[in-house]
C-alpha cells in the first residue's frame, strides 16, 4: 500500500507492494497470478522464461520466503525504475542478460552486462536503466516485500 510520510521536510512516498512497484515502474502487464507461477519452484532457466513471458517487459518472482525476495525482470532499453532507497535492506542484483546503468548517490553511473553483480547498501539512493539495443535481463535480491522510498517528482535525493 502507498503511503505519503513528511520526513524531514520533504515528502516520501513509500510502497512495499511489488506488484504496485513494478507496475509504478513502467511493468504494466505485471500481475500476482503470473509472478506466482514461478515463485519457489526448484529450477528455472531464462530461455524458458522468455519462451513462456516472451520479449517484452515483465517481472516475475521466483523467491520468496521470511528471509529474501527475488524477482527477475527483463526491461528494454531507456526503461528501469524510478530512484529510490531502502531503509531496512540492501539490495543485490546478478545481471542475466544485456546491459544497465546504475546511478548510485555517492558514486554516480556505471554501467554493468550479463555476469556482472552489483549491491547497494540500504539508505543508498539508487536508479536503474535498461541501455544498449536490446532487452536486458536482472535478478534483485532483497529483503521479502522490502519497502521503496521514493521522492515525488521534481524532488532530488539530499
């Protein structure tokens, strides 16, 4: 569920719904009955991923448990997620396929492809975007239904 929090004179906006996160961040097509499909089966592969969800933009959970989530998502180029932290968890991502840039406050914009792994701590401001000429596919592993902070727009991260 969403909630607005003023929080240091600035207003966060807070959802911890990974369906509503996907969704908010352009994964439109994303539903529960899909992301359910896959979550805590023992092998998957992402060439059978894609036979089944295709190329498009999708997510799906495959991990979930009291401990971690993983979702897999597969975005195409100029699409990502909006910036962002989380206060109770890092987060860490194993880049599938393509390429991405990672803007992270504090150490600004890389860019990562298929092998790569990247973490960032909790309180880390953070922004990620699918580039090159074709989807691009990352498994973020994170704390189950981790909370996203977000500015509203037109506001920059302190």
């Amino acid at each position: 569920m969403k909630k607005i929090k003023d929080k240091k004179t600035a207003l966060y906006v807070y959802d911890s719904n990974v369906v509503n996160v996907l969704k908010d961040d352009g994964l439109q097509d994303t539903n529960w009955e899909v992301m359910k499909k896959y979550e805590n089966i023992t092998t998957i592969n992402l060439e059978d991923l894609r036979k089944d969800l295709g190329m498009g933009s999708w997510a799906v959970r495959l991990a979930y448990n009291e401990l971690f989530g993983g979702v897999v998502i597969q975005q195409h180029p100029g699409e990502g997620n909006r910036k962002h932290m989380h206060t109770e968890a890092d987060e860490n991502w194993v880049i599938l396929d393509g390429e991405w840039e990672w803007w992270i406050d504090g150490q600004g914009t890389s860019r990562v492809k298929k092998g790569d792994f990247v973490y960032v701590p909790k309180n880390t401001w953070h922004q990620i975007t699918c580039v090159g000429d074709a989807p691009a596919v990352r498994y973020a592993i994170t704390k189950p239904d981790v909370e996203h902070i977000y500015l509203p727009e037109g506001m920059e991260s302190e």
